[in-house]
C-alpha cells in the first residue's frame, strides 16, 4: 500500500525550528522529484519547496534562507528544516511525491505546523 506519513510538525514560537519528516512507501522513490506543499486556513495550497531526485533544490521566495529540504534514498524519507519560524508559517504541511513516468503521484495526510507570535 503507498503511503506517505508526515511527523514533526507542533507547535512552536516564533523564532524557533522544527524538521518535518515525510516517510514513503511508494515506487521508485529515489528517482521521484519529492516537495512540500503548505495550506493555511482558508487560503490555497501552495508549493514549499522540491528536491530532485539528483538533489537540485528550488524553494518559495518567503522560504527561502529559513528552510531547507533534503532527502535520504536509503530510507525512502525526504525532510524539511524550518528556522527562523513565523507566525506566517503556521498551515498544514503536506509531502508530495511527484509523478514518475507511469507512476502516479501521492499526497500525504499533512502535519500540522503551528507558530505563536
């Protein structure tokens, strides 16, 4: 069955740090271009950042400098590292596992991101 299971979100005061998990089951994982998306209360998800499955990495210009996404082929797991959190950061985060030829992509259940002012 595939899965994509999102951990460490919470919450946490502004200024601080947290490090998303998302582990995959899903084929072929470590030639997927894997991202994190995020959706805040009554707005659109919107894209966080990707890696590719070279490990070339693009992130949303508010992102940029505090967060870094990275992954771990050998354990099928993709990450994200949040510092400097704001209080605009607060959303669900999600992992997605991009398509693959005749793979088809995957969303995650999201993990709840919460940061206090």
């Amino acid at each position: 069955q595939v899965q994509l299971v999102e951990s460490g979100g919470g919450l946490v005061q502004a200024g601080g740090s947290l490090r998303l998990s998302c582990a995959a089951s899903v084929s072929v994982f470590a030639r997927r271009a894997m991202a994190w998306y995020r959706q805040a209360p009554g707005k659109q998800r919107d894209l966080v950042a990707t890696i590719t499955s070279g490990g070339s990495t693009n992130y949303a210009d508010s992102v940029k400098d505090r967060f870094t996404i990275s992954r771990d082929n050998a354990k099928n797991t993709v990450y994200l590292q949040m510092n400097s959190l704001k209080p605009e950061d607060t959303a669900v985060y999600y992992c997605f596992a991009e398509p693959y030829f005749g793979f088809k992509a995957y969303w995650g259940q999201g993990t709840q991101v919460t940061v206090s002012s």
